[in-house]
C-alpha cells in the first residue's frame, strides 16, 4: 500500500512539473489536461501490459515464427519466448494508479464545471 502511494504522489509531483513547463502558470483547467494525458498515457500502457500476459498475442506470434522461418531454423524458433513469457510482473498497479489519475481528472473536471 506504501508503494502505491509513493508512485502516486510522484505521479502528481510529475504532473504539476510539467504544468509548471509547459503552461507557466497552475489552474485547474491545466491540471485536468496534463494529468489526463498522463493518466491516460499509463492506464493504456497497462491495458497493454495485460492483453500481452494474458497470451493473447501467442498463438498468432508463434505460427507467424512458424511460417516465415526457414525449416532449418526451426528448432531454435521453437525455443523462442512467446509474449506472454515475457511479462513476468502483474500489470494491475500500472492499471490502479493510471486510473487514480484519471480519477483525479474528473475530480478536477467536477470542480471545474461546478
């Protein structure tokens, strides 16, 4: 819980830098769009992260490597790591603090057209 919390308030102190550069003055309209960027930015980079481990993409990487291989070659091609391999993390704290960010943009937007 410790963790998620620190990557959260670094995610803040992130956004409100780059208002800072970008926009040389915080409002609450900048907020909402820089955090929605960034929010949706890692929540898609989680959905990603997800879709591959879950083994989506296997079947199509593997017969693809199966295809466009030379026969000679194919030994190694079948010790090859599939995608889903790859990923040795869970992608659900990538996915809870993009969403606490968005949800932190429409907390603004709230606020903002309140």
């Amino acid at each position: 819980m410790k963790k998620k919390i620190i990557y959260f308030l670094s995610a803040q102190i992130i956004i409100f830098l780059l208002i800072l550069l970008i926009y040389k003055h915080i409002d609450l309209e900048t907020y909402a769009n820089i955090s929605f960027y960034i929010g949706g930015g890692i929540t898609f980079l989680g959905l990603v992260t997800y879709v591959v481990s879950g083994g989506f993409f296997d079947l199509y990487v593997s017969s693809s490597r199966k295809f466009f291989t030379r026969k000679h070659l194919r030994d190694e091609i079948e010790n090859m790591r599939l995608p889903s391999e790859v990923f040795s993390f869970s992608p659900k704290p990538i996915l809870a603090l993009g969403l606490s960010i968005l949800a932190c943009t429409c907390i603004a937007l709230f606020f903002y057209y309140g």
